[in-house]
C-alpha cells in the first residue's frame, strides 16, 4: 500500500512536473518573435507604397499594406554610425555621444542596449550584417551573431561579393538573408526570439568606381525606364548653401554619382536594384516564417538608418539637417492584430529599441528617450503628443559640417556648430522642399527665436541629464 502511494506521489510529483515546464513553455511561446530589419541609406521615397512608381518593393509595400506605415519617420542624426547608436540604445547622440573617431561605445550605454536587455529578459537573440558601432563584445550581447560590412580593401565588385554560401560568393544581401534563415530554422522553441538584420544595401561601395553593386537576380530590373531628374538640382539650389557646404562631401559625392545625365541614370538604377535585391530577400524570409508557422506570431519592424540625397542641390550621401537626409521608411507588421494604418505622427530612431521592449511585453529601460510605438498595432497614437524634435550631427570633420536643428510640424530650424551666424529656418507647411530659408526675414523673427530657444534648452535638458 505504502509504495502504491508513494509511485502515486511520485507520478503526481513528475506530471505536475512537466506541465509546469510545458505551462513555461507555452508562455515563452506566447510572446512574439521579432524581427528587425535596417537598411543603409534607404531614403523615405525609396519605396512603393512610398508613391513612387518606379522602384519595385512588392515585400515592403506588402508590410506598409498590412501593417502600420509611418509617413513620416525620422532619424535624430542622420549618418549610420550615430543613428544605429541611437537605435541601439534609445538615445540621442546628444546623450551616447557616439559617432565615427570617437572610440568604442561607452559601456553604460551598451549595458542599456536593447539587445543586451532583452536578452537578460529571456529572449533569444541574433544579430546579421552591419553593425555600425564600433564596441569590442559585440559577440557577448547575442546568442547568435556575426559582423560584417563592405569590404573597403577591394576597389571593385568584391566590396559587396566577398562572403561565401558552401562554395559560392554571394552578394552581402544574399548572405544576411541566409544567415536569418538558418537562424530562424535552428531557433529554440522554449523561448521567443529577437532577431535584428543589418543590410549594408543600398549603400554605395565608395572607393569603387561603379559605386552601387547589386545581386544578379535583379539585373533587368529598370533597363528600360528613364529616372526623371532631381529636383531643386539647379545651379542656385547648389549657390545657395555656405561655401563649407559646397566644398564638401555631399558635393564630392555628387560628383561620383550624379553630375552627369549618364551617372545619375547609372547610379539611381543601381541603387534601385539594390533596394529590390533586399526586398527579394525579405520574401524569402517571410516565406520560411510561413512554412515554419510561425508567420502568425511574429512581427516585423521596418527602418532605414538614415535619408539620401539623389542630386538634390547637387549633393550625395547624406548628414545635413535637410529633410531628404533625415527622413526614412518605417514600418511595423503585427500579423497577431491584422488592421492597415497610414500614421502621421513623427516617429524617430530612437523609438525602436522602447517599441521592441512593448511588444515583448517589458517595461523599457529608464534612460531610454524614445517612446514604445507597438500600440499603433492596437488602434492608438502614442506618439501623437510628439510636437517637436531634436536632429544633430555632432561628428566634427573638415569635409562635412558639423550641424544642429529642432523641427516641428511646421517649422524647421537648424545652424552649422561651426558658424552659428548662418541660420536656416523654413515653413514646412508651405515650403516642403525647404527651398524659402525664411532666417534672413525680419517678419520671421520671433519665430526664429523660438526655434533657437526651443533648440537650447533641449541641447541643455539633454545635456544636463547626461551629465548626472
């Protein structure tokens, strides 16, 4: 009798066991993966949905037709390395200080990453493709991942073709792609994951003098189609800027890519390709999640790292405090609460890493500055109380002006660190392409006050807090 009931006992024991551990398991699995997926240079009209009827993004367009689509999203600094910083950590540069030539990424700010966090809350974590920032235990904050860029030391092809599948060398986007299949296909399933995918595309390969390198699936796309010209390419769009802007990179830049009519077809073909060269993967992606079944529980977070200049004022690349450099794609597709929006409010960079920790269901961190986006998927605006932002480009180098500005939805105003006499200030509402720089307007001048004011004490806030 005694050991009937003691295997009795034990069988309870060990059943009750197992469906705790399954209980666990299944709420692991209740929370939803997440992917995220940062392009390079990807500019806000580089997109279908976008309104623009040349470039082919039937994937993109498919997450802005049955996701939520950000018309208006921004980055706060726009360069890759401090706008992934900011991404990484919820911060403006202002506060993480970090760009090119300034060392590693302090610590504390690693620490407070979203990836390092959210894997302390239990997820598992992967990391494909460019990082950005320079940080010496990258490999520590993920389960999973692998580091790489353009290869700068060929001149040629192979900054893009230098990385191997098996026995084939194969274009960066076709290997960060692999990367996140094999990824999701050796997943645990006891726990959720978070996936981030860093494409180098469409970045142009720089030291090269074709520039822009695509994979060979997409060779005939735009053969037979004529780009129309940039706007506000003329002559006095170009006088226009202070001398130190004319002298610099984003007119260097030009010069590689578009000052002729010849290039400009060249280069903003290439770059095109390029763009439908990753969106061609992310089909790939999204059709393993299917087959794996886990489509249905998965989201997917959209964003280029910076806007570009295609020969507008004459410039490349990107950096200033001009819309066209500060603006970026976003979307967010939560296949969990099906509902299309096109939202207006401003959105940055650096609501992604808070937006990642409210879909996981975790409370972001406290220094974070950026807002959780992920209940526009439950029919709410909570960055519609966002009235006004900082941008900045705090990176100081002789061939492209440092600069810092504040916007709102009406006004934008920005200065050169350097020389804090030149002043720019437009109407939005009236002046899109920011050609009118009203600064110089005595009728304007209580509003360009206001926007320096509001600008300074936000630089003051900020930096008041960082010193703490």
């Amino acid at each position: 009798m005694l050991k009937s009931n003691f295997r009795w006992l034990f069988f309870a024991f060990v059943s009750g066991l197992c469906i705790t551990t399954l209980n666990l398991a299944q709420a692991q699995s209740k929370k939803p993966n997440i992917i995220f997926i940062l392009t390079d240079d990807q500019r806000s009209d580089a997109l279908g949905f976008a309104g623009n009827k040349i470039i082919q993004t039937p994937e993109m367009d498919r997450l802005a037709r049955e996701g939520i689509y950000f018309k208006n999203a921004f980055v706060t600094t726009p360069i890759c390395a401090a706008s992934r910083a900011s991404i990484l950590t919820g911060m403006y540069e202002r506060t993480h200080l970090y760009t090119f030539q300034q060392g590693n990424l302090k610590q504390p700010y690693a620490d407070q990453s979203y990836p390092v966090l959210l894997k302390q809350q239990g997820y598992y974590t992967g990391f494909f493709g460019k990082f950005g920032v320079e940080y010496p235990y990258f490999k520590q904050m993920f389960d999973q991942g692998e580091n790489y860029d353009r290869n700068t030391k060929y001149k040629d092809h192979r900054g893009y073709f230098y990385k191997t599948l098996g026995k084939d060398t194969v274009h960066l986007t076709r290997y960060t792609a692999q990367k996140a299949m094999d990824f999701i296909e050796a997943a645990p399933q006891d726990k959720p994951f978070c996936l981030s995918l860093s494409f180098s595309a469409p970045h142009a390969h720089d030291p090269a003098v074709d520039q822009y390198y695509w994979q060979p699936e997409v060779d005939q796309l735009y053969q037979d189609i004529t780009i129309p010209p940039p706007i506000m390419a003329s002559d006095a769009d170009f006088m226009a800027q202070p001398e130190y802007v004319r002298n610099g990179e984003n007119h260097t830049r030009w010069r590689w890519r578009f000052d002729t009519p010849e290039k400009y077809q060249k280069s903003v073909k290439g770059y095109y390709r390029m763009i439908s060269g990753i969106d061609l993967e992310i089909g790939k992606i999204r059709k393993l999640l299917a087959q794996k079944g886990l489509d249905k529980n998965t989201i997917i977070i959209f964003l280029g790292d910076n806007g570009y200049f295609l020969g507008e004022r004459q410039f490349a690349d990107k950096w200033l405090m001009y819309d066209r450099s500060l603006r970026v794609p976003m979307m967010i597709y939560d296949p969990r609460r099906q509902g299309h929006r096109v939202v207006e409010d401003e959105v940055l960079n650096i609501d992604i890493a808070p937006t990642i920790f409210g879909f996981a269901g975790l409370k972001p961190a406290l220094g974070w500055q950026g807002l959780n986006l992920s209940a526009y998927t439950l029919a709410k605006s909570p960055a519609k109380t966002r009235t006004e932002f900082l941008c900045e480009h705090l990176w100081k180098v002789d061939i492209i002006a440092a600069s810092e500005g504040y916007r709102t939805k009406k006004w934008k105003y920005f200065r050169y660190r350097e020389d804090m006499a030149h002043e720019e200030l437009y109407d939005l509402s009236k002046d899109p392409l920011e050609k009118n720089n009203l600064a110089g307007n005595a009728k304007y001048a209580p509003v360009l006050t206001n926007m320096r004011g509001k600008m300074e004490r936000k630089i003051q806030d900020l930096e008041t807090k960082r010193a703490k």
